[in-house]
C-alpha cells in the first residue's frame, strides 16, 4: 500500500477527523496562509480550537499512515481537544 495510491481516501479521513474536532469544541476550519504552520502544512486547510491553538489533522492522518501508532489519532485528537 502506498501514500498515493490511498492519497484521496487519507484526505478524507483527515477531513473527518478535523470536523469532529470541529464540532466537539467549536472550533473552525482556517487557512494555513499566514499562520506559523503554512511552511509546515501539507495541505491548506487547518482547524482552529478554542483558545489559540492551531490543528493539522489532515496532515496528522498522512503520517499516521506513514508511521502507525507512533502518530496516533487518538492521542492527536486528545491532546488537540484537551484545552
């Protein structure tokens, strides 16, 4: 399996991710255009938690993949949503 074959599918997933982030701390959908993650970004589109705090989760479920537990989702999404 590679990145490239499954790249639709892992975008989607971080999509998922982010948007549950999303909704369990009324977070947002951002750019990364500007912020001190647009050199480190894979893709544009961040999520932004309550209170200042910037989240990568499309980029997290790449190297998730790349990785495997070593980047956990889970632990992303508890310390992300922890504040």
């Amino acid at each position: 399996m590679t990145e490239e074959r499954f790249a639709e599918t892992l975008f989607g997933f971080g999509c998922y991710v982010g948007e549950v982030m999303v909704r369990q701390t009324g977070g947002s959908w951002t750019s990364s255009a500007g912020t001190a993650l647009e050199a480190y970004a894979s893709f544009p589109l961040l999520v932004s938690l309550p209170p200042d705090n910037l989240s990568n989760p499309i980029g997290k479920v790449f190297k998730a993949f790349r990785n495997g537990d070593a980047d956990s989702i889970v632990q992303f999404y508890r310390v992300m949503t922890s504040a």
